[in-house]
C-alpha cells in the first residue's frame, strides 16, 4: 500500500503509508491540509512518468528526466528509476550471485556485532522493523554484505536507516544491498568511512554555504557557540531519514540518485535559513540546539513539494566550482 495509491483512507491513520507510527504528536491538521493539495499533484506527476516511461522497465538520464526527478517520483515508479539512474540495476544484471555469495561466505563477527547491536534502534516506530517478521533480517543480511564487500569500510553507523529505507522503497533485498554499494562507493564515495572525514567536511561546508547566504545569521549562531559538527552529523550520515517527514526525505533522494550530493547541502542550507528568525531570536547554544531539532519537523516540511521547490528556487545558485572549491578547503582543515 502507497501513500499516493490510498491517501484518503491514510489521512487519519496510525501508521502511515510507508509503516511508520504517526504517534502522538504527529501534526494531523498540516499533513491533512498537504494531502489535500498534493494528492492531485501526484495524479499529474503520474501520468507524465508514465507517457514517459511507457512499459520501459528502465530510463536512461536525460535532461527531462532530471527535471522530472526534482518533482517526484511516484510511488509505482520509484524503485525502478532509482535502480537505473543510479547503474544499481546494471550491476545486479553483472553480478547476479555477488550477493547470495556474501552472504553464504564465512563472516568475520567483529564485522557483523556492530549491525547486530543497531538492528533494533533502527526504524523502532516503523511496522515493518518491529518483531521476527518485517525487513529485520533483510536489513541485517543487506548491513552485512556490505560490510563484508568494503571490508575497510566495514559497517558505519547511519547506514541502518540509509539502508532500512531503501528496503521499504525497494522490498528487494538484493537490490537494496546493490542500490546501497552504489550510493557509498559512488554517489557518496568517503561519506562513510570510519574517520568520517568527508562528512566533518560535508559540515563545514554547510557552515560556510550559511556564512556567504546569511552573514548575519551565521555570524549570531557562532557567537552563542554553535558549531556545525553538532548540528548536520545525523543530516548527512542518515542522509534525512529518520530527521524529516519520509515523503520529504524520498523527495531528496530522488534528487540525490540522479545529481548526487550537492541536494543534501541545499536541503540544510534550507532547513536553517528558512528558520533563520528563530534561530536569530535563540540567546544561547541550548536553545539553538532545541531550534536546531525542531526545524526538521515543521509544517513546511511536511508539504515536501514546496519543500523541495524552496531547495532549488529560493536558495539561488549552488556553482559546482564554487561548492567544489570550497569543500576542498573544508577537507584542509579536518586533520
């Protein structure tokens, strides 16, 4: 069952269309008023993927369907897009027993102990994660692969839920286990090795992309000693899953299986400056630590099509030179 495929008999459940528990404090009354404007924008989406795509069981890159990305994937689509944008599905076809291999190879247990202890932390308000049933073992045999594949790499906290996601996406645990080694090893090479380098950069650069849109802003949230290190860890390593709404966080991937990372550090800078009067108005670091939660969780982020139009409209030019440059000395100054 899909959000976009039963909307109207999801408005008021307990769980939502992907397993998770709304809980208590779920904002009814904003996700309501957002389903009552997107369900049609998701009927329109549909039907230009699918003169698109036709009966294709694969797409290609093209202009069109990067344009098309930035505004959603449907649901019914998704997994196949991301498993080609991404090559995910080509290299399924190439190494059509790599996984099951892995997975019958004898396992080192300093490797797989790490996975076992995260297992139940991940996705615990999720149905599907919870008990014996559901995509736990998956999950664990996906978490597993990977780490015995990028034995220096091995496992990294975060990938849990990275992964835990895609399972729910995809329901495949094979294609979660390729669509996962794609994303560490080429969209995000770095991001997940064990010195976190490239991530402590990654917030770094977050913190300059501030200082050069919103001087005032960035120059008020030092001075009460915030520091960046503290606020985008989680961001970037669980790439927004389990930090916003999920039907915002498959709207960033969607970009992100397509153009790559430059879409988390938009959905950041967003994320704070469209907050930028109550982040300004915090006199000291508890209190900005407390802003710093709450704006992944707002109204606005729940109606993701606006969201993401914000990302890309209202937050002006990201240069891949300029962003380039300045990531590369954000990586001089992390030892």
């Amino acid at each position: 069952m899909s959000r976009e495929s039963t909307p109207s008999n999801l408005l008021r459940s307990s769980v939502d269309g992907y397993g998770f528990n709304k809980g208590e404090n779920f904002d009814h009354e904003s996700y309501d008023e957002f389903m009552s404007r997107y369900i049609s924008v998701l009927a329109r989406r549909a039907s230009r993927w699918q003169a698109l795509i036709g009966h294709k069981t694969r797409v290609s890159k093209s202009r069109k369907v990067k344009r098309y990305c930035r505004k959603g994937i449907p649901s019914e689509y998704r997994a196949m897009i991301w498993m080609s944008i991404t090559g995910a599905e080509a290299r399924i076809r190439a190494n059509p027993n790599t996984y099951r291999n892995i997975l019958l190879s004898q396992r080192d247990e300093h490797l797989s102990e790490p996975i076992t202890m995260d297992l139940h932390r991940t996705f615990p308000d999720n149905i599907y994660f919870t008990g014996t049933e559901g995509f736990r073992k998956p999950l664990n045999n996906v978490l597993v692969a990977l780490a015995h594949k990028n034995i220096e790499r091995g496992y990294c906290q975060g990938m849990n839920f990275v992964a835990g996601m895609l399972l729910i996406v995809l329901k495949d645990e094979e294609k979660a286990f390729w669509l996962m080694d794609t994303l560490i090893n080429g969209i995000l090479p770095d991001f997940y090795a064990p010195d976190m380098r490239s991530v402590k950069a990654e917030q770094e650069l977050l913190g300059e992309i501030i200082r050069w849109k919103a001087p005032e802003l960035h120059a008020h949230l030092e001075s009460i000693g915030v520091q960046w290190f503290l606020i985008g860890t989680k961001w970037f390593l669980c790439l927004f899953a389990d930090v916003m709404p999920v039907e915002t966080v498959l709207r960033i991937w969607d970009c992100l299986f397509y153009e790559g990372p430059k879409i988390l550090l938009r959905v950041a800078a967003t994320l704070i400056l469209q907050n930028s009067s109550k982040l300004q108005a915090c006199k000291n670091f508890s209190q900005a630590m407390d802003a710093f939660k709450e704006v992944t969780t707002s109204a606005s982020c729940i109606d993701c099509h606006e969201f993401m139009k914000k990302c890309f409209d209202e937050l002006g030019p990201f240069p891949s030179a300029k962003i380039s440059k300045m990531r590369e000395e954000c990586l001089k100054k992390i030892y």
